[in-house]
C-alpha cells in the first residue's frame, strides 16, 4: 500500500501537476497538488537540509573590565535550541535586532551585578574537508552590540 | 494476537521456547501510547531548569518577540501561563512550573492509558501550546513528536497500562490496520522529504554535510577530525544517508531487505544521537521505527488460544 503510494501517487500528482500547468491552466486542483507537495518538500521535513548551517558562538563581555561571561544553559538540549536563535540572527536581518536584544536581557538576568555588556555573535567558519589543519578554525563576526540598563 | 512477541520472532526468528507473551503481550499502539508519554515526561524532568528560558514571556525570546517572528496568534503555552499568574497569584517562574507538574501529571495519565484518546488530546494540546510560544527554539523533535501525539488522538491506543490486552478487541479491526499504515506512511513521508531536500544540497553528495556536522558547535559530541584525513568516511556517511532516506520508503516494504535496512536506520539514528548530541531526535526515531515495524505482523495472524472447557459427563 506504501509502495503503491509512494511508487505511483506521487509521480501522479507531479505528472497531473504538471500538465495542468502546461496546459495553462491554473486551476484550484492545481494548487491542491502542489501545496501539499511544496509544503513537505521545502517546509515540513527539511532536517539539516539542503546544506548544514555554519554554527554559532555567542560571546559576552562585561564592560568596561571585559570579563567573559559563560552563556549559561543547564543542558546540551538547550545548547542546540539556542543554536536555532542564532542561526535566525544570521539569516533574518530585518529581526536580528530584536533578537540580539532578548539574548542580552538574558544574559544581564543571569547576572545580576552587570550592568553594561558587549555582545557578539560570531560565526564558526570551518574549513573544508581538504582545507583542514588542525587548529586552524576562524571566526567571523556576524552581529555585535552593546547592552546596558 | 498480533503482539509485540509476535513481531519480534518474525523479524528475528527467535524461537518462541520462552513464553515472553506475559511480558510483551501490549498491541502496537499501547507500546506507542506509553513510550511517547515517557519520552515526553523524560523531556520535561531533564530540562525542568531550562525550560522557564524556553516556554516564558521572559525567557530567552520575549514572548512578543515569538509572536512577531512566528506570526501568530493562536493558543500557546503563554496564555496558560498568564491564567494561572491570574488566577493563583504566581510569579511567572511558579506559573510555569505548575503548567509543567500539569503537563507531566497528563503524560502520566497518558502512560496508564485511562481514557487514552481524551488524554491524548489534552496532552497534544498541551505539546503544540509549548510548540507555539517557543517557534524558534523548536526543532524536528518538536513536530515529530507533537505529530505522533496527534495521531494517538484518534488511534486505538489502548485502555490500560495494566491491562494490556485489553485494546486487542482491536487488533483486527480495520482501523488497527489502517492506524499502522498511516504511521507507517508518515514516517516513510519524513524519511523521503527529508531525503529529496538534502539532495538539492552539494554538500551531502560530497560528505561535506557530515563533515560539518559532526565538527561545528552546538552538534559536536566526539574529536572527528580524522576525517580530514580520509575523507571517504564521511562521503560514505553521507551518501548513505541519501541513500537511507530516499529509499526508506520501498526498501523498509520489502520484507526480505527490512531487517538489514531497518539496522542501518536505526545505526544511523545511534550515530546522530552519539556524534551530533540530537538524543532526543534519534530516541524518538527509533523508538517509532521500532514500533512501526517491529511490533506488527503484516501477515499470517497467529492462532488464537483456544481454551477448553471440561464439561462433566
């Protein structure tokens, strides 16, 4: 049942798509078929897809004596979810703003005594897989702002 | 009766010498029942420090912030919060925390299985509530499981933890049936998509993908960089990989292939959890391989025990 699923009715619907397509004519059973296609190909199930995003660090300086503040999360499971954020900073300008502002209002909650922080995100710029040497990894910064309140 | 041991000497060919039925006699979908209510409550108690900066108004993404970014204004896990605030005279903190005690005392009542579908439907809303006021600190683990919650709404998930055999009135049921392959169909459909769109990709034709994977942070676990040495590891990796998720759906059909394929997902799955820290993700994943494949027998149902009752002459 699976295989006669995947094996015909999928290739059906894209060939009927297809052809309404051709045939010029944009009718709703058109949209009917390719939503629900476009929707798992390109938006439900795209699990580390088409390519791997480059990952992050956040790095937090108290000011002005630059101390280096640890982000602090209790486990690797909040680790990856924070990864999610950062890689939105990078990839939605128009939002990064925003979102570098809540990281920081995290950060001075967590300590309470800082005042004032310099924030910077930067993105681990690792070589390719016939460019590496060891500990030879570089960074590029992505977004830095000073906090204060 | 179509039962876990059942599936289990059919994939492997154990012989049955050992009456295991009185340990495993639990339907397919009472196993999926109680392992996602255990999945979700070994969330919850792993994370219980974080999850105040995941789910709150004032965690780690504002909760106007999430509203604008995810671009909705549906029920989420905030509108609870703030009703208990209300309500009780909470602290945000404590709001939250009671909605998490809430939705653990649920999953619970999910694990034992009285009223299961109206409890499931309670704990799927619960899950999507806290999917909606954390957008972007949801990952595939999210969807995946709020999908499977979803799906134990309608399915004949069972009665009881104790009383396992009691949703076996069901087995034979066409929606038995259809319940098993619609689970069947959908994680064929993650597998395939998730396939096709690595495809478009060149970094996963390459071994590229694995390469950074398996060495950039958050996802780095173990010292992999021995691959830069022999870059055909992770290219086989890689294309393995594309070759899992592709074929997935006609190889895992073919009955003869299914135990060799069904150990390469599940090592591929081991791997994700080992190398690239997704534990979660890979434990999910393999607990629904399992159940989907591994405790259901397509064919040949097994005789029914008959008893016989000795009348006096």
């Amino acid at each position: 049942m699976a295989i006669l699923f995947f094996a015909i009715g999928i290739p059906l619907l894209n060939t009927t798509s297809f052809l309404l397509d051709r045939a010029g004519k944009k009718s709703r059973l058109n949209s009917l078929i390719e939503k629900p296609f476009n929707f798992l190909l390109f938006d439900q199930y795209k699990f580390f897809s088409p390519n791997i995003s480059d990952g992050y660090i956040l790095l937090a300086t108290t000011l002005p004596d630059e101390k280096i503040l640890p982000i602090k999360a209790n486990t690797g499971e909040f680790v990856n979810r924070l990864h999610g954020v950062y890689h939105a900073i990078d990839m939605q300008r128009e939002t990064a703003g925003a979102l570098m502002h809540s990281l920081a209002v995290y950060v001075l909650s967590n300590y309470p005594g800082t005042h004032a922080i310099d924030l910077k995100l930067l993105e681990y710029k690792l070589p390719k897989l016939s460019e590496y040497e060891d500990d030879k990894i570089g960074y590029q910064l992505v977004y830095e702002n000073t906090y204060s309140y | 009766m179509k039962t876990i041991r059942s599936g289990i000497s059919s994939f492997t060919r154990i012989p049955t010498v050992i009456n295991i039925d009185r340990y495993l006699a639990i339907g397919p979908f009472s196993l999926f029942r109680m392992g996602l209510a255990l999945i979700g409550i070994w969330f919850i108690v792993q994370n219980w420090a974080d999850l105040p900066f995941i789910y709150g108004r004032d965690g780690l993404i504002t909760g106007e912030i999430n509203d604008v970014i995810a671009q909705q204004t549906t029920f989420s896990l905030q509108h609870i919060v703030a009703l208990f605030q209300r309500l009780f005279a909470l602290s945000e903190l404590n709001a939250i925390r009671l909605t998490m005690m809430i939705k653990l005392l649920f999953f619970g009542c999910l694990f034992l299985g009285h009223r299961a579908n109206v409890i499931a439907l309670i704990c799927w809303l619960l899950d999507y509530s806290s999917i909606s006021s954390s957008y972007l600190l949801s990952y595939g683990f999210d969807m995946i499981y709020d999908n499977c919650l979803l799906f134990c709404i309608f399915l004949p998930i069972g009665s009881s933890a104790f009383k396992p055999n009691q949703d076996q009135s069901a087995l034979s049921g066409l929606w038995y049936k259809t319940g098993i392959w619609l689970l069947r169909i959908h994680l064929s459909t993650i597998y395939l998509f998730s396939g096709l769109n690595k495809m478009t990709g060149h970094e996963w034709w390459t071994g590229e993908a694995i390469w950074r994977a398996v060495m950039q942070p958050p996802l780095q676990r173990l010292d992999l960089s021995f691959f830069a040495k022999y870059p055909v590891l992770p290219m086989i990796l890689s294309l393995s990989t594309l070759l899992i998720e592709t074929s997935y759906p006609l190889f895992i059909q073919i009955k003869r292939i299914r135990p060799y394929f069904f150990a390469a997902v599940i090592g591929m799955h081991l791997f994700i959890a080992v190398a690239i820290n997704l534990f979660f993700f890979s434990v999910l994943m393999i607990f629904y391989n399992i159940v989907v494949w591994l405790t259901y027998r397509d064919s040949r149902p097994l005789a029914q025990p008959t008893t016989r009752r000795i009348c006096p002459s």
